[in-house]
C-alpha cells in the first residue's frame, strides 16, 4: 500500500494523522509479524491501539493474522479479547487469528 509517503504507515511509535487511503484500502488479509516483540509496557499499548485502528478503519479487512512473539497463553487469549471488542460497525466481518509458539486462537468480529 502505497500513500505517498516517504515515512512507514506501520510505526506505531509515531503520533501522526494516519492518511485517509487506510479507509479507502482494498487490502482484505493483513500479517503482522513479530507482535509483541518489544521491550516497554508503552510500546505494547501503542502497538495494541495501532492494530485496532487497522480494524476499524479498514473497511475490506476480511482477515487479521498476528504471529504473537510470547509464550504465555493467557497473553494470547487477552490480545484476542481486547480485538474482538473493536467495533467494526459498518465494515466487513473480519476474522481475527493469533497466533505464538503454543497455541492458536481465532474469531470473527
């Protein structure tokens, strides 16, 4: 997906206006690797807040797959918890997978 941008659309690090072409994307399956992968509480909240933007500005979005760098599994169960509670009112199903060394979880929204 390309926005014009010179700068990753995908950094969750940045406190910048996502561009509109999010709410316009025809992407209909989104991988994100490496989730979790991080040291600080903060940054995991700011990566948290990013993917659910995805969910709920992404009105193709049909599935969400997130390779979950932990091995505890109560972790697993809570990150797809807290994103099967984003509102997606008005935009296509979407079925959310987590995914760690131990376990795999999904639902659909």
């Amino acid at each position: 997906m390309n926005c014009r941008s010179c700068e990753c659309l995908c950094k969750p690090w940045e406190e910048e206006d996502v561009p509109t072409c999010l709410s316009s994307s025809p992407v209909k399956v989104l991988e994100i690797l490496k989730f979790g992968d991080i040291c600080e509480d903060e940054d995991m909240d700011k990566m948290m807040e990013q993917v659910e933007y995805f969910l709920e500005t992404m009105p193709n979005l049909e599935q969400l797959i997130i390779h979950y760098e932990t091995s505890i599994d109560e972790d697993v169960e809570e990150v797809l918890s807290q994103f099967q509670m984003v509102s997606r009112e008005g935009l296509s199903k979407c079925k959310i997978q987590v995914i760690s060394d131990n376990l795999n979880l999904s639902s659909s929204t």
